[in-house]
C-alpha cells in the first residue's frame, strides 16, 4: 500500500513537470525570423558600399555611399538607418553624429573641424538588433599650400630673422631649413602656427653662404618648399 501510495507521488511529481513544460511553451512568442527586431531573427545587413568623402570644409562634410540591402524586403529596409560615427582618432573614440534614413545615400554633417587633424569617418546600417558590418574608415587628406615670398628681414653672424606669404586656410605650422650648399638642407627651427616670420639665434660665419627655406605642415601632410633665398650673413 505504502508502495503504491510513493508511485501517485512520483507520477504527480512528472505530471507536473511536463504540464509546467508544456504550458512554458505555449506561451513563448515565436521568433520572427524576417523581423531585425526580434534578437533571434536571421536577417543580415548588406555593409554600406564605396564610402567617400565629397567635400569637406571647416564647418561642414559631404559623405556619399552605396547602400547594399539587396537580400532584403522591403519590410526591413524600412526599419533600416544609416548611423554616421566620427572620430578625430583613426583607431578609437568614434561617436555617432548623424542618422538617417536608408533610402539616403548621401549626409551633409554641419559641425565644427580643425582641418589640420585627423578627420574619421565610418557608416554602418542599423535595424532593431541587427547592425551590419562597418564600412572602411575614411579621412580627408588636405595639403596645406607652399608659403611663398620668403626673403630675409636681416641677417647677422648671430640672428637671421626671416619673412614670407602665409597662403593656406588650414591652419599650419612652419618648419625652416638651412643649408650650405643649396642642396642637403636641414631644419634649424619652427615658426608655430599661423606665423609669417621667425627670428633664428644661430652662430653663422660670416665667410660662409647660407640657403633657407621654408615649408608648412600638418599633423598629417606638409606643404611644398617656398623658393630658396641665399645669402652671406653681416659680421656683427
């Protein structure tokens, strides 16, 4: 009897169980595998295609690509947008800065640059849960201007001060070479940012014929040279 009495136990236990199961399952909502919102969908975003930098001022860049959401209906493209992120470090620190809709192809971002540094850029499709694969990162590359004009203020066996045309909108430093034949020259200082003239303390013989010029630079690119102006320096 005891026997039979620990058999209805155990058979109650397993009726639990398997009622407990049964109604766990029933109520779960089944997974929507088209649906990118759904965690458990299968939709893959294409990656955006041939992102390139059209233009780009201090104030404001012009981003074009191509979207890639050949695979997909029109359903899910429509809950798709196109996330901009940005960073002044190739490698990390990106934010996003713009969104849009997937139907676009093209984002005109109104914000403050300092062209004379790194400018990064990445786009990547996003639905629900889903997020595609980034593009490649792209950065503009400006080349500051030559400086021209360079000549001599005046030019002593001690001190050579030294003047030119600034002719760059992207802000710039300025690096000054000196040789003594024209030919190898090395750098003997730098002007800063911005600068026209540099005032140089150096021992010079006076004997000698010296040759300068100059170039500017960025953290990414420097200029072509100015012309090259030579002269033997007055004893003091």
């Amino acid at each position: 009897m005891a026997h039979s009495k620990q058999l209805l136990i155990l058979y109650g236990y397993i009726f639990s169980i398997v009622l407990i199961s049964l109604l766990s399952f029933s109520c779960t909502e089944p997974v929507d595998f088209n649906n990118p919102f759904d965690p458990n969908s299968t939709v893959i975003l294409g990656t955006p295609l041939n992102l390139q930098i059209v233009s780009m001022t201090d104030t404001t860049v012009t981003l074009q690509w191509e979207n890639n959401f050949n695979l997909l209906s029109q359903e899910v493209i429509n809950a798709v947008k196109i996330v901009v992120e940005y960073s002044t470090n190739y490698y990390q620190n990106y934010s996003a800065i713009d969104t849009l809709e997937a139907n676009k192809t093209t984002a005109i971002v109104k914000r403050k640059f300092i062209l004379n540094e790194y400018n990064c850029f990445y786009i990547y499709a996003l639905a629900g849960s889903k997020r595609s694969m980034s593009s490649g990162v792209v950065y503009p590359i400006f080349i500051p201007p030559a400086p021209s004009n360079l000549e001599f203020k005046s030019f002593t066996s001690a001190k050579v001060e030294l003047k030119w045309t600034y002719n760059s909108s992207i802000e710039a430093d300025f690096a000054i070479e000196l040789s003594t034949d024209g030919i190898h020259f090395f750098e003997i200082a730098s002007a800063g940012m911005n600068n026209t003239t540099a005032i140089i303390n150096y021992t010079f013989d006076p004997t000698e014929v010296y040759y300068f010029r100059v170039y500017a630079y960025t953290f990414i690119r420097q200029s072509s040279y100015s012309n090259i102006i030579s002269q033997q320096p007055s004893r003091m």
